[in-house]
C-alpha cells in the first residue's frame, strides 16, 4: 500500500530538515528551483516511485499563493510520495525532526 502524507514544521529550516531527513532515510536530497513552487525546493527518489520533496511554504506576497495556506504556522513542508513505509515515517519522524506535524494522510 502506497501512502501520499504531508508533514510541516517550522522549528527547522529547510535545509536543516533535509540534513536530518538524509540521515533518518539513508538518501540523498538534491537542490532544484521552481518558479511554481515559489523558488528552491528539496527531492529525493525517482518518478512514478517513492519520492520526497521539501518545499517553504512562505515569503509569498499573497497567502492564497502558498502551497498550503491552511498551515501559515508552518513555513516547511515535506511531501511524502508513493511510500510503501508511511506507517514507518509516522512513526518515526517525529522523532528525528523537532517540531514536525502530520498534516493529511491517503493511503492508496
């Protein structure tokens, strides 16, 4: 079974939060820009596969342009995708990253 979650936090920043996901998933994140993600953004995995990716959910000038707006509180965000492991993340997680939430969970 497949899990999509979305966590947020903003007890750390992202660069932090990859630092500590590398460690905790034994993989590595690259660095890549997108204007519709609203700058930098952090991936790791392949497509049409089991991927995270760790996106700001601030510094837009209108809250509606953010990535969840629901969560102003939260100004990082990861996207778990197509994980096999999404009862082991939530588990595990809260342990290794200060501060993170779990935000939505499918389980498909």
């Amino acid at each position: 079974m497949s899990t999509y979650d979305l966590y947020g936090t903003s007890a750390v920043t992202m660069d932090e939060l990859r630092t500590l996901l590398e460690a905790l998933l034994g993989q590595p994140f690259t660095e890549h820009d997108s204007d519709y993600l609203g700058g930098a953004y952090f991936q790791s995995g392949e497509r049409f596969a089991e991927s995270f990716r760790i996106v700001s959910n601030h510094g837009a000038v209108d809250p509606e342009d953010l990535p969840e707006p629901d969560f102003l509180d939260l100004h990082v965000l990861l996207e778990v995708n197509d994980s096999p492991r999404g009862a082991a993340l939530r588990r595990d997680l809260p342990a290794a990253v200060p501060g993170i939430r779990l935000l939505r969970t499918t389980d498909a």
